[in-house]
C-alpha cells in the first residue's frame, strides 16, 4: 500500500513538472486535470488510514490485548 501510494505521489509531482498541459486540461469548469488529481491525494490518504484503521481493529488490537493480559498476568 505504501508503496502504491508512493507511486502515485511521485507520478503527479512529475506530471506537474513535466506534463503542464496535460494537468491543464479542464474537467468540469473551473477545474482541471491537475486539481482533481491533487484532491484525490487526499482521498487516498483517508482511504488508506481507514484500511489500515480497519485493519489493525480487526486483526492487531486483539492480538496485543491477548498479549498485555498474558504479561498482566490476566488469563
């Protein structure tokens, strides 16, 4: 996942350097290329916390309270 989103980071800050027209091109009014490829960087980034998120509820969490118990000395 990190290194998708990686990926993907460093193709739109190449694209903007070197692809100005393409970044340029107009999507909906006011908005281009370049615009809605930068927002969906923040939609990446909440995508990714919430899997991970879900993740670590769904399979560390509980491992780590089974953990803390045993060294607690809670069965």
């Amino acid at each position: 996942m990190t290194v998708a989103f990686l990926v993907w980071y460093f193709a739109y800050v190449l694209l903007s350097t070197y692809a100005e027209h393409l970044m340029a091109t107009p999507v909906f009014g006011n908005l281009n290329l370049g615009l809605l490829l930068g927002f969906s960087q923040f939609a990446m980034t909440f995508l990714i916390t919430w899997l991970y998120i879900r993740h670590a509820n769904k399979n560390l969490d509980p491992i780590s309270q089974k953990l803390r118990d045993e060294l607690e000395g809670e069965n």
